[in-house]
C-alpha cells in the first residue's frame, strides 16, 4: 500500500496533476481491496486527471500500469524471496501437483455436468 501510495504521488506531481497528494493517499488505501482497489482507484484518478486535463488521461492510465507492473513483477518477488526461501525445483513441483490436483477435479465436474447428466436426464440431451 505505501509503495502504491508513494509511487503514485511520485508519478503524480511529475506531470502536475492537482490535488496528486489527496489521490496518492486514496491509492494507497483503496489498494487495501483485493483486485477491485486497484481498479476503484485508477477509475477515481484518471476522472481527476479527466476534469483538469484531457491530454493528462493516458499518462496517468501509463502511470497505474507501470506502477502494477513493476510490483507485481520486481517489488512482490523480491520481497518474498526474502520472507521465504523455497528452492526453485519445490515451488515447480507445487505447482504441477496443484495444476493436477484441481485441474482433474475440473475435468471431473465438467464431466458430471455436461456427460452425465445430460445421459441421465432427456430433457437436457435435447431429445
């Protein structure tokens, strides 16, 4: 949240956005919700940036997504390789037993809904 915060005022007062300290802060909690904060937030500043300048729109939507992007791609990884050490070949073997484990379980769903219960029930089979 705080480097959401700060990088977004940082990315703000550049190209002069007005009142960039107030939508730095509302970044910086709004990040706070999962998925939809982020979203929330960059709807709010580019109807700011909007209202003062029509010109400013794509710099501030370059803005969100270089800041995104750099934590979600750099600042969370590095971090994490900090908090927890995982060998490399243990975090590839989780994740082929979990695409297996939940993809089979899918498979097996879709199975049920679409074989199964269509052979048992004639008004589903469109007979």
């Amino acid at each position: 949240m705080t480097v959401h915060g700060v990088a977004t005022l940082i990315g703000l007062l550049l190209p002069h956005i007005p009142v960039a300290f107030s939508l730095s802060l509302f970044t910086g909690t709004m990040i706070f919700i999962p998925f939809a904060g982020a979203i929330i937030a960059f709807i709010v500043v580019e109807l700011v940036a909007l209202s003062f300048d029509h010109g400013k729109m794509l710099i501030v939507a370059i803005l969100f997504i270089g800041i995104h992007i750099a934590e979600g791609y750099i600042l969370t990884p590095l971090v994490q390789k900090r908090a927890v050490y995982l060998p490399p070949v243990l975090t590839i073997l989780s994740e082929v037993f979990m695409a297996a484990l939940f993809g089979s379980a899918a498979l097996r769903v879709m199975v049920e809904r679409l074989w199964i219960e269509q052979q048992g029930n004639p008004e589903l089979s469109g007979s």
